[in-house]
C-alpha cells in the first residue's frame, strides 16, 4: 500500500495552532500527547531512579551512613509509587497515543480533548506527590502498599497522596477509555480485530484491566482517608474493622495492575521479535488468547500477595493453584516468542537486544514468581529480597527494558532520523549488566533471610549488598547515554527512511519518517497479506 | 535512628571510607541459598524450594537453550534465510498441556507440606507473640508467675554507637536482643501472633515460616524445634521508622536446661514486682529511667527533641510544629503552652498520658507494657533531663495508686 498526499494533512490545517507552551497546553493530537506522555515518564524514571541510588547508597554497606531510617522509608514508597504511576504507566500510554491510531489506520484518538485532560492531569498529580517530602512529617512512609494501621501514621502528607492517587486513577481511567474507544470505533475499513498489531491487542485487554481496577484502588484509599479524618472504622480491628480487608481490596487492584505494566511489555516484544527476525510472529491467535488468560487470571490471584496474613487453609490453596495457572498462558508467550526466533534471519539492532534481553530475563522474573506461588515456600519467601528480586526482574528488564525496546524501534518514525546504533548498544550492553548486577545477588540475599524495606541490615547479608549497590549505580548511570541517544536523534542524525526496519510490518510504516502530525486522515487500504504486522 | 534529619550529611559520607570496607568481617559470608532450617516443616519447605528450583533450572535450560542455539545459527549474517512457518496447533497444545502436567507434579507436594504447617492441634504449650513498634512480647499462657502470665518484652541490644559507625560492629549486629525467647526442643510449640499498634511479622528462617501479627487479631502457627541452639529472625512487614531494628533471638534448650530457665526467670519478675513497694531513691530511678527512656527514644529521640511534624519533644518550653490533629490531644490534656510550646504538666497529668497514650496517634497507652517501677523511673527521668528541672522524684506507689 503506497501512502498518497492526501493521507497526509495538508499544511494549511496547522496554522491556527498555537505556538510554544500554549500548543503543549492545548494539543489535542495524539503525537504531540504521546510525546507529552513520554517525556513526563523519562523524567519520572530519572526522579523515582534517584531515589532507588539513594536506596542503594544507604544499602551498600552495614550501619546508617548516609541517610535516617524514616527518610529511607519514604524513599523506599515514594520510588515505587513514581515508578508504577509515573514512569512505567504513562510510558505506555504514551507509546499507545502515538502507536495506536497509526497501527489501525486512524485519523487521532477517539476523543482528543479527554486525551489532553488525561496527560495534564499527571503532572499536577505529580507535583502534589512529590511535594509532600517537604511537608511536616514527610512524605508517607508506610510502603506504596499504603498498608493501614502503618499508612495511618502519615503525617501532613496524607491527604495529598490520596488526592494524587485519585487524580492518577482519574488519568489512568479516562485514558483506558479513550485506548478502548478508538480501537473499538476507529480501526480502518479491514482491520478486523483478528488482524491488528499484538501490541494493540495487549493495550486494548490492558485498558479494560485498568477500568476495571482503578476505581478499586480509589475506593481503598478513600476508606483510608475516612479512617484518619472521618471516625470510620474500615481496617480498625477496635472498632469493628479489619486491617487485613485493606489487603484484599488493594491487591484486588494490584494484582491486575502488575499486568497492567506487564501486557503492554509483551505487545511491543511481539511487533520487535518479528521484524528482527524476517518471519511472522509464531501462533498470533494464541498469543492473542494467553493475553486474555492472563488478563483473566490476575482478577483470581490477588491473594498471593497476603499468604502469611492467615488465610484459612483452603484460601491459600485455592491462590496457590490459581497462582501456578499464570504460567501456563505466560509459559506460552515465551514459547511463541522462541519459536519466532527459530529459523529466522536474525540481525541485532538495538531493539531486538532489548527485545530478547526482555525474554530471557522476563522468563527468569517468571520463574522465580512460580517459586514464590507455592505458598508453603513462600512462608520463607515472603517480605524478602527474593520478592525485591522477583518484581524487579519482571519490571526493569521486562516493562522498562520492553519501552526502551519500543523507544528504538519507533524513534526513527518519531523523529525522522535514525539513532546513533553505537550508543544505543552501548546503553544496551551497560544496562543488561548493569540491572543483573543490581537484582541478581538479591535472590541470594531473600534466600538467605534479608527482609525488604529495611535500611541497615546485619553482618552476613554485606557481600551482596555491596555488589547490587554496585550494580544500580552502573545501571542508574548507563541511563544517561539513552538520555543522550533520544535527544541526538530529536535533534538530528541521518535521515530516517518511512521503513527503517527492513522486516518491518504495519500500517506505521507506510507513513513517511517523521510521521507527520496528522495521518490516515482517509481510511488506508488494509491489505490482508500485512495482517497483524 | 535519634538524629531527627532526614541526610546524614557529611560526616556520615566520610563513613563509606574504602578501609572500612575491606576490613569488614562482613565479607566472609556469602550464603546463596536458604537455610534448611531446624524444624521437620522446615525442612520440607527446603525440599520444596530446592524441587522447583531444579524445575525451573530444566525448563530454563530447555528455553535458553533453544534460543541462543537459534540466536548464533539463524544469524541473516551466517546467510540463515527465514522459514516462514507461524501456526502449528500441535505444538501449542503441547506446550500447554505440558505445562500444565507439570505444575500439578509441583501442587501436590505442595498441598499436603501446607496442610502439615495448618495443623495446629495437640501442642504441648503456646507462646502468645504480640509486635510492638518495636519490640517484641512474649507470653508464655501455660506459665503463671504470682498470679499472672509469665511474659516479657524483648528488646534490640546493638547499641546506636554500632549503627553510627562509633563503635565496631558486633558477631551478631541487629540481630541480638536483651532477652530471646526460650524453648523447649522437641515439644510442640503453638505460636499465636498478633500485634498492639500495626502490623508486623514474626519471622525466624530456621523455623521455616513467617506469621503476620495483625493487631486485633489472632494468627496462630506451630514449630517443633529438632535442636538445641540459638535462631535469630526479624520483623518482615514494613512497621515504620524502626522496621529494621527489631529482631527476634529463639533460645531452644534441652528439657532439663528449659525448667531450670523457667525457674530463675519466674524468680526474677518475682524478684521485680516486689521491688514496687519499696521506696526508690532519685538516682536509682533516673539510672532506671535511663534505659527504660530507649523505649521512648525510638519516637522522641535520645534527646527528648522528638521529631518536627510528627513526634513532639519531651522538653518544657521546646516549640512543636505539627498538623492540628496532632496538636489538638496534646493542647486539651494540658501539654501545650498558650504559645504553643511544650508544657510539661503535673506528676498525674504526666503519668495519665504514659499510661493511657492517646488514641488515634502513635503514642500507645504503656500502662501494660511497663511496670510501675519503670514508669515511675522514666517519669522521673524526664521531668529531670534535657533542661527539664521539675525536680519531682515519681515513686513506683504512686504509679500504683494510679492505676
């Protein structure tokens, strides 16, 4: 399919739009938000991974050098929230504005103006969050977990993390909807649902999770916020409550949630895997299914989470089974992907380093979440540096590895010019050393009985400490050479062909490098041999 | 853990100093994996661990396998040409059905070591655990010592000279308490948790298991402890400031060494309630009060400076700047000044909020936890340290009567 002039807009519609902050402020084009949407996440990811160095320092040997145990506390919970709600979360929403309407042959988003609401509202979310550190008390310190009787604790800074998690939610939720209406309404005459890119097949079952479980988690913090202000009683056991029904109802949410940072990771593989390797993606309806499984799945497991709180018997072994169950539809992910590589002509750009890095240490991440799932085990696994380890691995080499992946892919139709490949791999090589020096001795360290969450640690657990501390700083660092990478390519390189990749499928690709600001203004073609790119 | 800001700042970087690191006995001990521990569920656990860690091992091994074998060979650069092969319903349904045979060998060893672990039935004695922030409690239910329930509480004894860097570190640093829990070996011990302000969980690896204690509530959990020796733990839910600093020491002993334990302990609490009626001298109880006051510190700090916003300074006239609802309790019980200072009230006054804490915030009600001498010292200490002349002298009879 040829891309003709009339897919492209016209020069003369873009001339009433403001210029400088204003446009940002009031765009309502799907490129411009989804490039809002990254940038604020990269500048996230540098915020929430100066706080894990910060983790680290104080970590990298025994006794209190560099900070006190109540800061450490809130660095530990302010990390993962800005992580999860702040890097992770609108990276994906991002490359879903920008990816999404081009894959299916649509003109913009579904509901444009919804989407600029979306965006602006995280970074006022954002700055209410990160004031609290400065507040009377500090900022909260319970955990992102938010666990009461602890969170209750919260000085001055409580009531605004709630009201920036309600705002967070307010985003998450009206993008998930604006995800689920252009691909329901938008996709181009062809595009039949068993025919659209895996990538936005993973988004459109990962905005349903989001509707699904982002007012669970309003609902929760609002039941807080009552308990401290309002003489309620929800999670006070003296007043008739249960501090252990908070658990239920957060992992209820937390749960899905985990794969809502996940199944996003797992599209943007199955488009990479595919083009780098010269051959179809393997078993694309099964991958389509184990996704749903999986989306499924996440809504019965919520109490893997909780196993040493007490359940009754059949409790644990109804989540125990329930929980082993995911790896089979995620086992199956990783077999497609494997059997796409097999017998392939592989080349290795930057984005398949990431990609196969991402399988491979995903996989690992997987395996030692089927450790922790056998709940006996578990007992010992629990609330250690194996779970640190285990969450970390599905979501730095998996979810941030998988958006750097996508960063590299798509840059070149973002920008119109191609990365610098030297650096792009010498940012891959440093990272992927870099994220196993940093979280594979914290295996050792659960294993041999360091808790999670503390900030001084006794004698034996010294050794590995000192070399993951070494290993977040050599990762933390690699992360400024892809700072570099993406503003050398904004600001020039060598001109980007419309396909840069050449075993690359897609409806993207037909449009020219840099895409331009409004595209498939009239439906494309859809040819049925370029099914599911 | 007492400075009240947040960096260490300077002094505390020059710390991380290179000798410091390689002459740490730290070093010596690498330990890859998990302790098989000394208990027969323990030892289950281990085995269950260890079965899906080989499990997994085989299946990694197979996948890797697969796809570095394919990643050196299907090289476009070695001229591989790509098969367009994509679908093949055979092999999907292997690879679940596979799968799944596996997992149900995993579940089935797995089911019947959990339903061990549940059955708590015919213990031969229970041991009440309640978490504090932070300390730990022990009660023995089956021990009675004039009247009430044998039990203690069991605090961290590395020093703060330690975690600061100003002392060298001891063998067992954050892992060593003032008094462990002892145990009987070979007895069937019922364990019930719980807590009195947030959750906790008591966890020792050489058990096998970590329990949630959950105030206002009640888990219960059991252990047989095969050998004699000394097992150490630590609390493992986030708790708040001191999370890291309440470890749990299990003492295991012989039978004969157990009951001989039980009598001197029994004869020592004894010793101490007795104590009570006796008149104290001032210097007795601020030497008591003194370390009594380490249970404070953990809020208030050493100094009695408490921390801004949050926990309010022991010292008379001392500003304290915090949300209204921290204010409001301190100002209608009489212990803020019209300038909003710190006031320090009468002996009563003083006494009422120790005992009874104020509900609703992190001060607990101590009337339980300490015994009249000790609240009787810490009175005493801190009406006469950090500037704070009230020159009362509280005595344990007066706590007495109080109550």
């Amino acid at each position: 399919m040829s891309t003709t002039a009339d897919q492209i807009a016209p020069a003369h519609d873009e001339h009433h739009a403001p210029r400088g902050l204003l446009r940002w402020l009031t765009t309502t084009n799907h490129k411009e938000i989804g490039t809002l949407y990254l940038v604020f996440s990269l500048t996230m990811f540098f915020v929430g991974g100066t706080m894990a160095l910060i983790i680290r320092a104080e970590l990298f040997q025994p006794g209190l050098q560099i900070v006190e145990p109540y800061f450490f506390n809130q660095m530990t919970t302010m990390h993962a929230l800005v992580m999860i709600f702040g890097a992770v979360m609108p990276a994906f929403v991002g490359l879903a504005n920008w990816l999404i309407p081009m894959m299916i042959g649509a003109p913009d988003m579904a509901l444009p103006r919804m989407n600029n609401w979306s965006f602006w509202i995280m970074p006022f979310a954002f700055t209410l969050l990160l004031s609290t550190l400065f507040m009377d008390g500090g900022g909260p310190a319970g955990g992102w977990t938010l666990y009461p009787p602890l969170s209750l604790q919260t000085g001055a800074a409580f009531p605004f993390v709630i009201l920036a998690i309600h705002m967070m939610g307010v985003s998450s939720v009206m993008g998930a909807i604006n995800v689920i209406a252009t691909i329901l309404n938008l996709r181009a005459p062809g595009m039949t649902l068993m025919r659209m890119p895996l990538f936005v097949w993973t988004w459109l079952i990962t905005a349903y999770l989001l509707i699904a479980v982002m007012p669970v988690l309003a609902g929760a913090v609002t039941m807080l916020l009552t308990d401290k202000y309002f003489g309620t009683s929800f999670f006070n056991a003296a007043g008739g409550g249960d501090p252990v029904m908070f658990q239920h109802i957060f992992w209820f949410f937390g749960h899905p949630e985990v794969y809502i940072m996940i199944l996003p990771a797992f599209g943007i593989v199955s488009q990479i895997i595919p083009t780098f390797a010269r051959k179809p993606l393997f078993g694309y309806a099964s991958m389509v299914y184990a996704t749903a499984s999986i989306a499924f799945l996440s809504f019965i497991v919520w109490g893997h989470h909780m196993f040493t709180v007490g359940m009754p018997l059949a409790g644990e072994l109804f989540f125990m089974y329930a929980t082993m169950l995911i790896a089979v539809p995620t086992g199956v992910k990783v077999f497609n992907w494997m059997a796409t590589m097999w017998r392939g002509s592989m080349t290795f750009e930057t984005p398949m380093l990431f990609a196969v890095a991402f399988v491979v240490l995903f996989t690992i991440g997987g395996f030692s979440g089927l450790m922790l799932a056998i709940a006996p085990a578990d007992f010992q696994y629990q609330d250690t540096y194996f779970v640190v380890a285990h969450f970390h691995y599905v979501l730095v080499p998996g979810a941030v590895f998988s958006i750097m992946a996508a960063t590299y892919y798509w840059l070149p139709k973002w920008t119109g010019h191609m990365y610098d490949e030297k650096l792009g791999r010498l940012h891959f090589w440093c990272s992927a050393i870099g994220v196993n020096v940093l979280f594979f001795p914290q295996h050792f360290l659960g294993l041999a009985g360091m808790p999670r969450r503390i900030p001084d640690y006794a004698l034996q657990f010294a050794g590995f400490n000192m070399i993951s501390s070494i290993g977040a700083f050599l990762f933390g660092l690699s992360q400024l050479i892809f700072l570099w990478v993406v503003i050398k390519c904004i600001r020039g390189g060598e001109p980007a062909p419309a396909k840069p990749w050449e075993g690359a499928h897609g409806l993207e690709w037909t449009l020219p490098s840099p895409a331009p600001l409004h595209t498939f203004q009239t439906p494309p073609q859809i040819d049925p041999s370029e099914a599911h790119g | 853990m007492t400075a009240n800001r947040p960096w260490r700042g300077a002094r505390g970087m020059a710390a991380v100093g290179v000798p410091a690191l390689w002459s740490s006995a730290a070093f010596a001990n690498f330990q890859l994996n998990m302790t098989p521990g000394v208990t027969s569920v323990s030892h289950r656990i281990y085995e269950l661990h260890m079965l899906i860690f080989w499990i997994c091992v085989a299946i990694g091994i197979v996948v890797f396998g697969v796809m570095f074998w394919s990643i050196v060979h299907h090289r476009k650069s070695r001229g591989a040409v790509a098969a367009q092969f994509h679908e093949s319903t055979k092999v999907e349904l292997a690879w679940t059905v596979v799968p799944v045979l596996i997992l149900v060998g995993m579940a089935i060893p797995a089911t019947k070591t959990l339903v061990a672990m549940e059955d708590t039935a015919d213990a031969d004695l229970t041991i009440k655990v309640t978490g504090y922030q932070w300390k730990w409690r022990y009660d023995y239910l089956d021990e009675k010592v004039g009247g009430e329930t044998l039990g203690f509480y069991s605090n961290l004894k590395t020093t703060p000279q330690q975690v600061y860097g100003d002392a060298p570190k001891d063998e067992h640093y954050l892992l060593e308490v003032d008094r462990p829990l002892v145990l009987p070996v070979g007895k069937k011990v019922r364990i019930v948790t719980t807590a009195a302000d947030v959750i906790h969980s008591w966890w020792v690896p050489s058990l096998g298991w970590k329990r949630d204690a959950i105030p206002g509530f009640i888990n219960e959990s059991w252990t047989r402890i095969e050998q004699p020796g000394t097992y150490r733990g630590q609390c493992a839910e986030l708790c708040g400031k001191d999370h890291g600093f309440m470890p749990i020491v299990i003492v295991a002993m012989n039978e004969p060494d157990y009951a001989k334990w039980l009598a001197d302990t029994k004869a020592g609490l004894l010793a101490e309630r007795d104590s009570a009626t006796r008149e104290w001298s001032r210097d007795e109880l601020m030497a008591k009060g003194a370390s009594v006051f380490q249970t404070c510190a953990a809020c208030h700090q050493a100094n009695g400076q408490g921390l801004p916003g949050m926990f309010p300074p022991l010292v008379a006239g001392q500003p304290f700047a915090a949300p209204e609802p921290l204010l409001a309790p301190l100002r209608e019980r009489g212990f803020l000044d019209g300038a909003g200072n710190i006031h320090i009230g009468s002996v009563t006054q003083h006494a009422e909020i120790v005992m009874k804490g104020i509900p609703g915030t992190p001060m607990s009600a101590y009337a339980g936890q300490l015994s009249d001498v000790e609240i009787a010292a810490v009175l005493t200490y801190i009406r006469n340290s950090w500037g704070n002349t009230l020159g009362d002298v509280v005595q344990p009879a007066a706590i007495k009567a109080l109550r």
